[in-house]
C-alpha cells in the first residue's frame, strides 16, 4: 500500500441504501402492502357508511359456555359450532361490549367467528373463578344499531341449560324386558 493511493470508492452497493436515492427522486412514493383481504370480508365500518344491516348467529344462545373456561372445553355439538361466521356479512374486527362497561374486540382477516369472539370473551375473564362472576354463562350477542353500529353487547346469564342426559343402551333393553 502506498501512501498516495487514497481510498477507493466502494464497488459494492450495499441493498439496505440501493434504492433510497430512486425513491427520493422518483415521482411516485414507495406503495405500502395492502393487508391480506378476503373477498366479502367488510369492515365494520364500511358497512356502516353503506347502511347494511348485520345479523348475528343464533348459535351463539345455545352455546351455553362459562366465559372463564376455554372454548374448546366445549362438547362436539357446540364445538361444531364455533367456526361459524359471528356476524352475517362477515367483518374483520368488531367490538364486544359489556353492560357494566368493559369492552374487548374480536379479530379475524377472514371474518370474526364465534370461537374468535369467545376466545376475546376468555382472555378477560379466564382468571376469574366462578364465584366471582355474577353471570357466567354467555346467553348470546345483541347488535342495536342505535346505540352503536360497530359493536355488540355482550349478554349472560346465571346458569346455563341443563345438558340433556344420554339414554344408556341398557337402560332401554331393560325396559323392553318388562
């Protein structure tokens, strides 16, 4: 190395700076991704401004699920249940309201289910025994489009609905018998 070389311009082009001058210079400003959207998945919004109605699973009443317990705690013809759309049309994100005030959202890109809605229910209630809550048991959604159109009030009740008893094999051969 001699001391009248002075230093070499870089021949690399580092990635990182590359196109920073292109986009300063260039006319158009760089495009930001759009988010991964469903066809006929809306936002809450955006049917608010187009005045469509919603309407809300009838599921949800016979779910008869203890919001500080998992959802899929849930037995088969329940279960079955939380993978259907909460609301009809289908929305990305919509709040879930509380009478006494609280208030949580239920997101999904691919449209909010009753599971994403229960599953945003739980994580606020989950460390709460059942003692502690006065009504624990979900009793359903209600939407009223005059209080609020982009949310739903949370209803619960005291206790759920008796779990209807299997019949035993045994016990109906048993009173053929007779």
């Amino acid at each position: 190395m001699s001391a009248d070389a002075g230093p070499s311009p870089l021949s690399k082009v580092d990635s990182a700076v590359q196109g920073m001058s292109a986009a300063k210079d260039g006319k158009e400003p760089a495009k930001r991704r759009a988010s991964s959207s469903v066809p006929g998945v809306f936002r809450i919004e955006d049917l608010e401004a187009e005045g469509k109605e919603l309407t809300i699973a009838k599921e949800t009443q016979k779910l008869n699920w203890k919001i500080n317990k998992s959802p899929m705690t849930l037995d088969d013809p329940e279960k079955v249940m939380l993978k259907k759309m909460l609301t009809e049309p289908p929305v990305k994100k919509i709040d879930l309201h509380f009478p006494l005030g609280l208030e949580v959202s239920a997101r999904n890109l691919r449209g909010v289910t009753i599971k994403d809605a229960c599953d945003a229910i739980y994580k606020q209630f989950r460390k709460k025994a059942d003692d502690e809550l006065e009504a624990p048991v979900l009793a359903g959604f209600e939407w009223d489009k005059d209080e609020s159109w982009t949310r739903l009030v949370v209803h619960c009740k005291k206790e759920g609905a008796p779990q209807p008893k299997k019949k035993s094999k045994k016990a109906g051969q048993e009173g053929e018998d007779l």
